[in-house]
C-alpha cells in the first residue's frame, strides 16, 4: 500500500515525539511512536529518560482498547528479544494494531529485522524504513554504536569574523558568540549523552561543561581529553566532579599520584591509547560507546575539532560565526585541511544555516 500525505505528516509528528528525551534515552535510542485510528491520534510515546519504557509500549497504553485496527508510527523498528521488557513488536501485535508505518531497521543484532518480521508474521501490514534520511539522522548515535561501536559526534566550533577560536598566549579565552548562539549551545548540550574536550581548551578556558537551562536537569557525562593527567584539582570540572559525572581519559604512564588525587575528588579516569602522545580519539568514542553513550557533543577545540574531521569521526559539526574579528594574534579555530573538508560536497554537506541574534551558524553533517 502506498504511503500517503498523512502517513507523512503522523511519522514526522513521531519523530519529532522521539527528540523529546533525546540526550536522555542512553543506551537505548530515543524512539518515538503514535497511535492513529480514523486520523486521530489516541496514543502517543516516547522513551523514557533511561532507556524504559519504550515508546511503543506507552503508545499502546494511552490507545487502550482503540488499538484495536489502528496503525503505530514508529521511528525505529521494534524491538525483538527479551530483556528486561518483553519485545515491543510482541506487544503491538498483541494490542491489535493493524498496521505499522515504521523508521529503520534496527541493526542491533538482537533486533536486525526480526522485530518487522515477527509483525508481518502476525498478519500485520509494515511498511518500514520510511523517509530514510530523516529515520537515520534521529537515530545516528545508536545506529553508529550498533555498527562501528561508538558513538555519533557533533562537533561546536565557535569563532571570531576573522576566523579565531581563541586568544594568544596571554588572553587566550575569548566571549565569541553572543546570547542567542550560547543559548543554542547549551540545547544542544542537552540533547547529548556526554560533552567532550581536550585537556587544552580545559586549561585555557576553565569549562563548567554543564547545561544551564531553565526548568532542565540533565547532567551529561563530562569527559576530558588528558593524556598526562594535567587538569588541575582546582579547576571548576574537578571541583564539581561529584555533582556532574566527569571521565578523563588518560595514557597508562600518566602519574599515578595524579590519578588518585583526580580520583579523590570524585573524577573518574580511564585509561586509553595514545597516539602521538595525545588520546586516540577511535579508541576513547570505542570506550564511550562501550559504557552505552550514543551521542558525544564536541566543544574540544581547534585541535580535537581539526582531528575528528580529520580522522571522519565528526558525525555533524556547528560552526558559530561572530561579526566581528579579534583583529590580533589568535588561535585559529580551524585548520586550511579542516575547511577543506567541510568545504568538500562530497564529505559534508549544509544540513541548515542561518543566524542567531548576530551570530552566523553553518549545521554541516556528513555524507
């Protein structure tokens, strides 16, 4: 049966349900789903802060009986395999849901197209992966942890008109970007499960690394780039480190008497390759996508930033541009390889632009 107009519209509206704990749902996907009978919405849901429930099973519960012959949209196949909920796909067959208009297959291997075919093998009709690009893009971190083991990264540059993140060697953290382009930041803070930076911009700039929205409560995993250990015990991430959850990431010769004082005070240490003397960014997003953390908001720096491009970890990547220049000796905010990169149509391309107060934006997002 072909897909209608409606059809369109009632799968946005999920995914639009999905974003609703986006950041939240770690190390289950942030999943949305509604119920439609007659053209009326009658139940609606979303994964719950934590992974459960599922959004299916709250859809289902809000229909109640009128279920019954209705069809679920739902942003991601359903699951399959027991875990500590019984697989969703069993509890929409049971609800009688005629019809399914579903995202993408899951690749997890415990669901990996089992959870539509055990629907289709219940008498339901399915019509699965619908409007791909957008299906993919709400569910990039956990397709990517399934896939390559670890998690999506968007990367926040912010600079200068004349294209500088930060000051020189006396002056070096600079207030870019003005009200409206902080606020964006600290959204989509909010809509990660961990904000990462190297051990540079921890020392240069001091970083609460927090989200500091009204009426907002979500802590994500603070997780710092340090190799030798050098993020002082008085710096404001070590210092909050038992009210907001810290990871720093470190090379095993790093001084053990760091490690424990860092320890001490509440920051949690991993160690993890080096390369080149600095964290093998591979092998740190392998470890978070290891601990279930599916997306990673970047604010690294110029160096951490030129990397992830570089090495093609930057999943998405916000460049925030001030009007006016530093008009002195800077830090660039990215390097001629880097804006090459971005450049290229054929590795990113423009998701949206525009401006923010006075402050220019470019969403770029990879091929």
């Amino acid at each position: 049966m072909a897909l209608s107009e409606q059809d369109m519209r009632f799968f946005r509206a999920a995914l639009a349900l999905g974003r609703r704990n986006l950041g939240a749902t770690a190390p289950n996907p942030a999943v949305g789903a509604l119920v439609v009978r007659d053209g009326v919405v009658v139940g609606r849901g979303w994964t719950a802060p934590g992974g459960r429930p599922h959004a299916e099973t709250q859809a289902l519960a809000q229909a109640g009986d009128l279920a019954r012959g209705a069809t679920l949209y739902v942003t991601l196949e359903p699951c399959a395999h027991h875990g500590k909920t019984p697989p969703c796909a069993e509890a929409v067959a049971a609800a009688g849901i005629a019809r399914v208009v579903g995202g993408p297959t899951d690749p997890d291997d415990r669901v990996a197209g089992e959870g539509y075919g055990l629907l289709r093998r219940a008498g339901l009709e399915v019509e699965a992966d619908v409007l791909p690009e957008e299906g993919r893009r709400a569910h990039r971190g956990h397709i990517l942890r399934a896939t390559e083991g670890r998690p999506m990264v968007t990367l926040k540059i912010a600079e200068t008109a004349d294209g500088q993140a930060a000051g020189g060697p006396h002056d070096r953290r600079l207030a870019i970007t003005g009200a409206a382009a902080n606020l964006r930041t600290h959204v989509l803070r909010a809509l990660h499960d961990a904000i990462m930076v190297g051990v540079g911009t921890a020392l240069g700039d001091d970083p609460l690394m927090t989200v500091r929205l009204p009426g907002c409560n979500r802590k994500p995993l603070r997780v710092v780039l340090d190799a030798r250990l050098d993020l002082p015990l008085r710096s404001r991430l070590v210092v909050g480190a038992r009210d907001f959850p810290t990871l720093v990431f470190c090379g095993a010769e790093a001084a053990p008497a760091r490690r424990v004082a860092l320890e001490d005070h509440g920051v949690e240490i991993a160690t993890c390759t080096l390369t080149d003397g600095r964290i093998d960014l591979g092998a740190a997003l392998r470890q978070l996508g290891a601990r279930g953390i599916t997306r990673v908001f970047s604010e690294g720096g110029p160096r951490v930033g030129a990397a992830l491009i570089a090495q093609a970890l930057a999943d998405e990547m916000i460049l925030f541009t001030a009007p006016k220049p530093l008009g002195r000796e800077g830090v660039e905010s990215l390097s001629p390889q880097a804006r090459e990169t971005l450049a290229d149509p054929g590795v990113y391309r423009i998701m949206e632009q525009g401006l923010l107060g006075a402050d220019r934006f470019i969403h770029y997002e990879r091929n």
